[in-house]
C-alpha cells in the first residue's frame, strides 16, 4: 500500500512569512495527524482529524497555525506569520479510527515530514 | 499525567551485540504501546505495536516486551548491525493520543 505522503520535504522561509503543507494519508485511515517534532524531542501533537472533523487541536497555537481536512483526505496546515521557535520538522501521519483499535492492522504511519526552517 | 521515560538516552555498541532499549511510562491505562525508529532527517517508522492484552510482539531480529503492571517496555534487538542505528522512540496510546519518549540514539559501530 501506499504510504503517507507530504510536500514540500524542505522548506526555508524568513519570520513573518507564511507556509503551507500538504498531507495525503492512507486510504481508508479515517484519522489523521500533524505533529511538530524540535530537535532531540518526541513529536508534539499538533491537530488530530476524524474524517473531516477535528478531535483535539488543543496544542495548536491557533493565532499563526491553522489546519484544515476538506473532505476528510488530504490536509494542510499553515503557519502565518512564521516566528523562529516554529523551526521544526512536521510529521503527518494517519491510522484507523480508533473503533478499529483491535485490528491487527491498526497502528500508526508516518509520512517523511516537511523540516522547516525560519530565518 | 502520562509520561513516557526512555533510558538510555544515548547508546554506541560494537556490531553484532544484542541490545536492549527501555522504555516506561507511569499510568498502566494504555491501549497499545509502539515502538518507532526514525533515521536522520526522515520521518517515523513504526516497528512493532503491542496492544495492552499482549505481552510481546516480534518481527524478525526484533522482540518488544509489555509489563502494564509494572510500566515498562523493552526492545530486545538481536545480532546488531551497522543498519540499526537510528532513533528508536516508543509511545503509549492513551485517550485516542500518543504520549512520547525522547528516543534513544542507537550507534553500532562496524
């Protein structure tokens, strides 16, 4: 099967600028997830979708971040205005829903991320 | 508050060693714990998942270990080799949320 896929793998922009990048999860994983991971640090949870509706985003800094699933796929999450402290690498993943947790198939897949840096 | 404690944080063994990498956590409600490797600049790759009825998982030199009880999990690698450095991170699932370690940064030297 086809892996999670992210755009752009890399990305340089200076602060104040604004971002964007695309995730394309697993067919038929009903969830779907952006984390940002720093340096030397587990991932940080940043956005959890159900479908197309959003189930924690409680860690997302909702005055530069925002993220959106239309038509519960593909997702994207922007950051404007960029400040230095987003430098980081953004990992998209997707799973099951968690109804399915007892499947030997659930579990959860990562795409490549997206590192950004903030200049 | 969960949290997910991995030691050591750093390890550099010659090749051919087995090893062990540790991993607890201080609240047993866990659905399923993972254990995930991620090279340099690459994203996660999900090794083996033990759901919280389970006591072990195994997927060819690897063997992950469950103890609810006791909060611990461990990544037995066997015969280790130059290809097996990376950072290996495990997670707890809990409240539809993974809670994460820090990773350990596995070395083997040729």
């Amino acid at each position: 099967e086809a892996g999670v896929a992210q755009s752009p793998r890399y990305k340089i922009i200076e602060k104040r600028q604004s971002v964007a990048f695309w995730c394309n999860p697993i067919s038929g994983h009903a969830t779907l997830y952006w984390y940002q991971q720093i340096l030397g640090q587990g991932p940080k949870l940043l956005i959890q979708f159900q479908n197309n509706g959003v189930v924690d985003d409680s860690q997302l800094p909702k005055d530069r971040f925002s993220a959106e699933r239309l038509k519960g796929v593909d997702s994207t999450l922007k950051i404007q205005p960029a400040k230095l402290e987003d430098s980081a690498v953004y990992l998209c993943a997707s799973s099951l829903s968690p109804w399915d947790r007892g499947s030997p198939n659930y579990g959860y897949t990562f795409g490549s991320g997206t590192r950004l840096t903030v200049v | 508050k969960q949290e997910v404690t991995q030691i050591p944080a750093a390890l550099s063994v010659p090749e051919g060693e087995n090893l062990v990498l540790n991993c607890s956590f201080t609240d047993s409600a866990i659905y399923n714990l993972q254990w995930f490797r991620q090279d340099p600049g690459k994203g996660l790759t999900s090794l083996l998942l033990i759901q919280s009825s389970q006591r072990e998982q195994t997927s060819g030199r690897l063997n992950a270990s469950l103890d609810k009880s006791s909060g611990r999990s461990t990544l037995y690698i066997a015969a280790s080799q130059p290809g097996d450095s990376a950072t290996y991170l495990c997670a707890v699932e809990r409240n539809y949320q993974l809670i994460w370690g820090a990773g350990t940064k596995l070395i083997i030297k040729p």
